[in-house]
C-alpha cells in the first residue's frame, strides 16, 4: 500500500440515529483524522456520509462511527467504495 | 514549572500549568515542548512515554509525535502517513536562566530574569504557596517568587502551586554559592518544608 | 449510580481451593462482601446486610451476582478437556475501570511497546486485518483470526514466529484469549482474564488458563501470567478518564482497536456501564 | 547459585539485575509466592525460618537478606559494584544497604496491599515511604552537587542496585515518584547500564533503542 493512496467510500448508516448530536459529532470526528466526511444524506433511521481519505483512516472513521456518540446507536454501516487512488 | 538540568535531554516529566496536567519532554537536540499529557489514541499519559531524536512516543503502543505535537508515526499501521490533524494539544514553553516555564495562555509578559542565580533544585510542599510565605516570613512578590536567606545564602524560590493544596518551589541560589554551601542551603529547604508541613499537621 | 444490567451478571470474587470458613471480605460493585466456605468446603457468599447471595463454583473460582442472573453463567467447554492443565493465576489488584482492564486485554497492538521482547518487539509493530463480530445467538463479542509476531511465543522457539489468537467476551467482565498451542497444533491454549469488579474505578483481576503443557512447572506458568499482567498495572492506572468512554470522541481508534470497539458497542447495546463514562471528555 | 525466586518480587529482583549486571549466572527456582504461599512451607522454612524470599543457595552456604544476598554476589561476581575500599565508600554502602529494610517495609508492604491483597496500614506505610523517597531525593541532590550519579559515589553499586526497585515501584502502593526530578535522573541511570534487565512494573527506557526502519524482509 502506497502512502498516498485514498479512497472514496460511501457510508450507509442504519440504526436509531436522531439525536441532534450525531451529525455534528461526524464533522469533529472526520476533523479529528484528518479526513473529509460529508453527510449527503440524514434521517432518523439512516444516514448516508461520503468519507474520503488514506484507506486506514478511512477505516478508522468507520470504527469511529460505529461507536459514535451515547445517544445514538448505529446498527450497521454498509461500505461501498466509489473511487480508489493508488 | 521546571528546572533545566532536571530535563536533560530524553527526558518527559509530568507537571501542571494552571491545574492542566501536562507532559514536558526535552529532544535529543534539546528542544523543549510543554504538551497535554494524554496520547489522544487512547488517553495513556504520555509522560510515561519515550523519546528518541525528535519525537516523543506514548507507551502503550507507540504513537509518536513531533515537537510540534503531530502525530508521525502509527506503529499498528506502518504504511500510514498519520493526517496533520492527529496531534496533540500543546503550550508554550520557553527556558531561561536554568529555568523552563510554560503558560497555558499566550503569556502578557517574559519570564522574570534571574541573572547571577544557579537552579539548585525542586521540592514539592504538601501546603499551599501561602502557608510557605507565612513560614519564610515574607510575601510573594510580584515574579511569583520567595526571596529568602537560607543558610546564609540569597535565595529565589518560584512558586508553582499544583492540585491537592499542594506547591512545588524551584530553588535558585547565587551562582558564587559553594557547592557546601548549596548543599547547607538544600538541608535548610528540607527544614522549611518541615516546618510548613508540621504546621499544617498541627492546624 | 445502579446500574441494573450489570448487577445480574456474574463475577469472580475468589479461588476455590483457598476458601476459608471465616471468609474473606471484599467489594463487589460498592458493595461489601464475604466470601467464605462452609463445612463441606461449598462456597458461601454474604452481603453485608445478611443476604445470601447465588453461587457457582467454576473455572478455579467462585462467582457470584448482587441481583439475579437472568443467564446461567457462560460456558468454557476446554475447561473440561481432558489433558489440560488448570492454573489459578491468583489475584491482583487494579486502580482502574474493570472495563479498562478487559479492553487491554483484547489489545495486541501494545504488546511490542509494554511486553517487550516477549509477546511483540519493533519492528514488528503491524496489526494485521482481523475479524470482529457480536455472535448473536450466544450474544458474544469475538476476534478471530488474530495475527501477531512474537519473539518468544514459547521456550523452544529459536527465533520468533507469528502466533494466532482469538478473543472473546462472554460477560462484560471476562475475556478468553485463544492462543496457538505450540505443543498440539490444532488446538487452543485458553487465557482468560475474569474480573470484579470493587467499584468504577477499582477491580480485582483473576487470570486463569487451561493449557496443554506437560513440560512447565506449574509455578513458572503462574509467574509467566503475573509478569505479563503486572506488565499492564501501570498503563492502566495512567489512562485518562479513568472510566472507559463509550463515546470516542477524545479518542481515535483505528482499524488495530476494532476489538475495543466492538466490545465498547456491545457494552453500550446492554447498558453495561459500571465503570463506563458516557459521554466524551 | 541458586536463587529461589519470585517475579513479582522486588527483592528478587535485586539479585537477578546485580547477575545480570555483572555477567554471574544463577539458577532461578521460581517460589509460588502469591496465591500459593509456597515460602511458609516446611521445605522453604526448613531454609528460612523466616518464611520470606529471596532465598539464595551457593555451595553450601544461605542467605535469606537481600543486602547480603547483593554483597555475597557483588563479592563473587564483580566487586567493583561494592565500591572502592575506602572507609567513607563502605560506610555510604552499608547505609543504603541498611536504608534499603526502610524501603521494604514501607514502600513494599504499600505495594503488596494495594496489589496482592495482603493486610497493612496503608497510610502509615505510604507516609514512610514518602519519607523514604524524600531522603533519597535530598541525598541525591547532594551527590549531584559533588558530581556524583549514584547514591554512594561516581559510579554505581549495589547501594543502588538495592535502593532503585522501590524507588520505582512506589506508585504500585500509592505513592507519587512525580515529585522528586533526582530520582528520575538516577533511576534513569540505572535503566542505562549495560546488562539492565526489567521486571514488571519496570519498564526498560525504549529511548536507547533507535527508531526501527522497515522490517528488512516479510515473509
């Protein structure tokens, strides 16, 4: 793996995430890694989040999320890469 | 916060600025740098980490940092170049006169000088700056600092409170002082905290 | 702050062969206790205000719950191999989250930094892709194909050699670490790591193995595990918040933390949060 | 030589760094100290009627204090970790060496408390330890302003060797090392000689070692 590689990935996030502190708490956290996390898309049920980055942070945004803040529980995240720089 | 000989180089020490629990670490070419001290991957203290050349590394799994506080190196991911936005938050710093000072805020004004004095060396007190001042008869002036005779010798002591009432003071004595007669001068630093101490204990 | 999930959950809080009539004192989740045993040697918990509390005798130890079990207590089926060797690690005490001491112990990436020489060494830092799942039908956090390069995996190894592990939590206070077993390939040694918790930010760990290894004294085998644990003591007590964040706002986890993360959503999914701290800081 | 050990245990630790200091090979026979009590077996009484370790076997001879254990060795394996020969050298030794029982009993009986559950009075023992710490902290000071590294002079002994574990380990009973800058120094020195071994709670300074390149070759 090269060191300046990135990818595009397409974040499907399901789960109970209506809690006004989850779209926020994406924006610090891909702040936090450095790495571009854009939400194309919001509901109470399901958000879509473009992140894009190195692969391992691109990953780490992924553990990140899965966490996330207390108040929200993310069920599952689906991952599907758009765009893949070597 | 700190005398300079206590921080040769390779050297992390745990200190407070402000009841703010900082890391202050010296690179082998000598740099000095004043951060928080807890690695932001998963919040060990970092005064318990290492430094090789110019960076300072956590001891649970090696992260290492620059002086400026980037992350440089994730060891679990050797391949990665750690983004700028890995780091970890820093203070000022600066050395003057045998002694490092930090400010969590943009400091108003430079450190005192403190010319013709040699750092001896730094005792914590279990009181509070005030009790010394009561127990060396004299106020704290305006550089923070107790300008006392200890056996005989002129004395600076800085004043640095820290968390749990406590204070450390860091001694300067005349540079001309004798290395006996700096020695008189640490037994006599020992008698005061006695006194200080025993005082509280009493009270 | 009660927390009802985990107070009916089971905890290890003694060694079965060092049992005395006159009990022991110790702390169970703020609580006091006595752990003692009784004419025909059973096991006897009591609370403090007189109560009896539900026993089981298993795995070199005693466990026991403040509230009531609504799950039998979790199943090591190695324990009853034939050919195993038990071993009663002993105890020791920690000044951190019982929550703390179960996530370093799914932690690899530490071992080059904190096990030096013995289970990681530089340059041999890498954590390879590994796989993490909650098994939802036994309700379980597990790591399996767990790679990592040791220097010293076993006396007889010259050189070192890259050793597979798997990891799971089975009670949001115990850990079992499956390791390669040099002298049987195809099986497992079993490590676990059962802790009690005393209060949110004090436990007692009890490490206890079933292995395949006719060779080692029994001795040099407990003092093997006590060197790797008391190892972690000093990292545990200086991580800061002292409780475990489930939120990791202030923290960055990458892909090497997967199974710290794992069994941070597992113990936020049950609101096991004794020894936890809910939001960022 | 024989030493009957425990890993965990700070006074055998002293024995196995002067052997691995000085290049002497002992034979270690691991004591199921904790939780099997093995040193107040008959076996181990029969040895030391005290019921403590180290134990320490050569030809014959046993020795059950860690001080004398350190001497003997030093002795035998490299007497220049005794000092020189002059009066003032040998008292500053013994001092230590002497110094060296204060620390067990505060600092030690600290640890095995808050970690191994056994009974003390914990402030006591943390209140005298401080003192301890506090002692050797103005001693090295002084050492410091004569030039001097370690506790008895320019070049370490077992004065050191038998001073430095507690001195490290004080935070396992409770009790802060952050206050004192020469301790940090000198067991920083100690860390540095060629030879050094850790036990647990003591970790080596990953600082000598310089930062790794790349693995050479995967597989």
């Amino acid at each position: 793996m090269s060191s300046n590689a990135t990818c595009s990935d397409m974040f499907t996030l399901r789960g109970d995430l209506g809690a006004p502190s989850f779209l926020p708490w994406i924006a610090r956290h891909a702040g936090r890694l450095g790495i571009i996390g854009r939400v194309t898309a919001a509901s109470a049920d399901e958000v879509s989040l473009l992140v894009e980055g190195p692969p391992d942070l691109v990953d780490a945004m992924e553990l990140g999320v899965s966490l996330g803040p207390i108040d929200v529980w993310v069920e599952s995240i689906k991952r599907e890469r758009l765009l893949s720089r070597p | 916060m700190a005398l300079s000989r206590d921080v040769p180089p390779q050297v992390v020490i745990p200190t407070f600025v402000d009841g703010r629990e900082l890391a202050v670490w010296r690179s082998q070419s000598g740099r000095i740098a004043a951060w928080d001290d807890r690695c932001p991957h998963r919040g060990m203290r970092l005064s318990h980490g290492f430094v090789r050349g110019e960076s300072l590394s956590c001891i649970y799994h090696g992260w290492s940092y620059n002086e400026a506080g980037l992350c440089q190196r994730i060891p679990a991911h050797p391949d990665l170049v750690p983004p700028e936005a890995i780091r970890v938050p820093t203070v000022a710093a600066v050395e003057s006169d045998g002694i490092i000072w930090v400010a969590s805020e943009p400091a108003s004004q430079p450190p005192p000088t403190l010319t013709g004095l040699v750092a001896l060396r730094s005792l914590t007190v279990e009181a509070p700056a005030t009790a010394i001042a009561t127990a060396a008869g004299m106020p704290i002036d305006q550089d923070g600092a107790l300008r006392p005779d200890l056996a005989g010798i002129a004395c600076v002591l800085l004043v640095q409170p820290i968390p749990g009432d406590r204070t450390v003071l860091h001694v300067l004595v005349a540079s001309n002082a004798s290395p006996a007669a700096q020695a008189a001068v640490s037994r006599a630093l020992e008698d005061l905290r006695r006194r200080v101490e025993s005082e509280r204990l009493a009270a | 702050m009660t927390d009802t999930p985990m107070l009916n959950e089971w905890y290890p809080v003694g060694i079965l062969t060092q049992l005395t009539k006159a009990g022991r004192d110790t702390l169970l989740m703020g609580e006091a206790i006595n752990v003692a045993c009784d004419s025909l040697g059973a096991p006897v918990v009591s609370a403090e205000d007189g109560r009896t509390l539900p026993v089981r005798a298993r795995y070199g130890h005693v466990w026991t719950s403040l509230g009531s079990p609504t799950k039998e207590l979790f199943d090591i089926p190695e324990a009853d191999q034939p050919g195993r060797r038990l071993v009663d690690v002993g105890v020791v005490r920690v000044k951190c989250s019982p929550l703390r001491a179960v996530e370093n112990f799914l932690d690899i990436a530490h071992f080059p930094f904190v096990h030096t020489d013995i289970l990681g060494a530089e340059p041999h830092t890498e954590v390879q892709r590994y796989e993490v799942q909650i098994r939802e039908e036994v309700d379980e956090v597990w790591a399996t194909k767990v790679k990592f390069y040791q220097p010293q995996a076993a006396k007889s190894a010259a050189g070192g050699i890259t050793t597979d592990y798997m990891y799971r939590v089975p009670a949001p206070t115990v850990s079992i670490l499956y390791k390669t077993c040099p002298p049987r390939p195809g099986e497992w040694d079993v490590i676990t790591l059962f802790v009690q918790p005393m209060a949110e930010d004090l436990c007692q760990v009890w490490p206890w193995m079933a292995l395949f290894d006719d060779q080692t004294p029994m001795t040099d085998l407990i003092h093997f595990q006590q060197m790797i644990f008391l190892q972690d003591r000093s990292i545990l007590e200086n991580q800061l918040p002292r409780l475990l964040p489930l939120d990791p706002g202030m923290e960055i986890p990458t892909r090497a933390d997967m199974t710290s993360v794992a069994y941070r959503r597992w113990l936020k999914r049950h609101g096991f949060t004794y020894g936890a701290q809910l939001v960022a800081a | 030589m024989i030493l009957y050990d425990y890993i965990l245990s700070p006074d055998c630790y002293k024995v196995r760094l002067l052997a691995a200091l000085t290049g002497a090979r002992i034979t270690l026979r691991p004591v199921d100290f904790h939780p099997g009590g093995e040193h107040k077996t008959a076996p181990f009484l029969a040895m030391n009627p005290s019921g403590t370790i180290p134990i320490f076997e050569d030809d014959g001879l046993i020795l059950t204090e860690s001080s004398a254990i350190l001497t003997y060795l030093a002795a035998k394996a490299g007497p220049a970790w005794l000092g020189d020969d002059t009066p003032a050298m040998r008292g500053r030794v013994a001092q230590w060496l002497a110094f060296s029982q204060r620390l067990s009993a505060s600092i030690g009986k600290a640890r095995v408390h808050d970690m191994l559950n056994k009974p003390a009075d914990i402030q006591a023992c943390r209140r005298a330890g401080t003192q301890c710490l506090r002692e050797i902290e103005a001693a090295l000071v002084e050492q410091r302003l004569a030039g001097h590294a370690f506790l008895a002079g320019d070049r370490p002994t077992i004065a050191d060797i038998a001073c430095f574990p507690h001195s490290m380990l004080a935070p396992d009973g409770g009790i802060s090392v952050d206050p004192y800058p020469s301790i940090r120094l000198w067991t920083r020195s100690i860390r540095a000689l060629p030879g050094f071994i850790e036990m647990p709670g003591i970790h080596r300074l990953h600082d000598l070692k310089p930062e790794p390149g790349p693995i050479p070759e995967r597989v």
